[in-house]
C-alpha cells in the first residue's frame, strides 16, 4: 500500500494522506555498495509479484548490510543472502527470506545490466537472492524471473564484476577475496 501526503501551504496548512493500493510505477530501487550506487528501474508489467517481492524486502531492510557473495565477471554478480550478514553463521547462497515466490518467465533478454531472481532446480524456489547481469547471459532467458534493468551505476557493475575471487567450493572461481557490501537497498520514486 502506498502513501501520500499533500501539504496545503495556506494559512491553516493541514495534511492529507490519500492511500492506494496501486503500485507506484516509477519507483527504482537504490543499491549502495561498497563500490558506489546502482539504480534499478522496474519491470512491473512482466514480473509484478517478482518486483512487489523485492518492493517489500528492501522496505523492510532485509537486503541492508548484507554482501554480494558469488561474481563471475563477464555473466553476473550475486547478492540477497542473509547469510552474508556479519554474525550470521549460514552458508552463503542458502539463505532466504522464509518464502519463496513463483516464477514470472517472460521474454525480457538477460543482457548487461538486467537484474533476475536467482533460484534453486525449482523453478518456483527464488524468495531474495537475485543476480545482475555483467555480460549478456541469454542462455538463462525463460528460466529465470528477469524483474528490472539498471538505470544508472554501470561503472559500479563493471568494478564489482573485476573484483578478484577464489574458488568457493564446487571449483568455481567466483568468491569474493574481500567483502563485497550491498549496504542498502531503498526504494525510491523516480523524479
């Protein structure tokens, strides 16, 4: 639900709030990193529960001081796991918000820059992780919820991506040596 305050600026100046339940079209999610920030505008018209999911999430703060804990560079950086909170003892990539949300398949191309809903085989098990495309990965097109695209903070994507990483286990080399920080993510509306 969404709400709005107007301000009469009269002498009497009183407030109004007027609710909707509607979604706000021209909201983008802020991600600070350690890095810098990237914005990410929405695709309501093709993922609405995928976007609404991550709406709520960042709301709530659960994407605050976690980190981005898989980058491949030239496919994609992952984030969202609340087990890359410090103190959390989790395995990093296992964690979740305690739901999971059904998949929203559509025919957005996972290019540079797209932001998609990470996921277990099931094709309804993403709840938080998501991952941002570094390099066209077009291979996961109609596998994978693709929700939105980043608006601003392309150089910030490229540095994550050339972070240097280690092998994580399962002899990927895709472990950040160092912590890479997802500070905050805010929903904002766009002006």
């Amino acid at each position: 639900m969404s709400i709005w305050f107007l301000r009469n600026q009269g002498p009497a100046g009183f407030l109004v709030a007027l609710m909707s339940n509607a979604p706000v079209s021209n909201e983008v999610a802020v991600l600070k990193t350690s890095y810098g920030e990237m914005t990410i505008a929405f695709w309501p018209d093709v993922a609405p529960a995928t976007v609404e999911n991550f709406k709520k999430l960042a709301r709530a703060g659960f994407y605050d001081g976690t980190a981005f804990h898989r980058i491949i560079k030239g496919f994609m950086i992952q984030g969202g796991c609340p087990h890359t909170k410090a103190g959390q003892t989790g395995q990093p990539g296992t964690g979740g918000p305690g739901w999971k949300i059904k998949a929203e398949f559509n025919k957005k191309a996972h290019v540079r820059g797209v932001i998609s809903m990470a996921r277990s085989a099931h094709p309804d098990s993403a709840g938080s992780q998501f991952f941002l495309c570094h390099g066209d990965a077009k291979f996961l097109d109609n596998q994978y919820t693709a929700f939105g695209q980043l608006s601003k903070g392309d150089e910030v994507l490229e540095q994550l991506a050339n972070v240097p990483t280690k092998s994580g286990g399962g002899g990927e080399q895709s472990t950040p040596i160092a912590r890479v920080a997802l500070e905050s993510v805010k929903i904002v509306v766009q002006a």
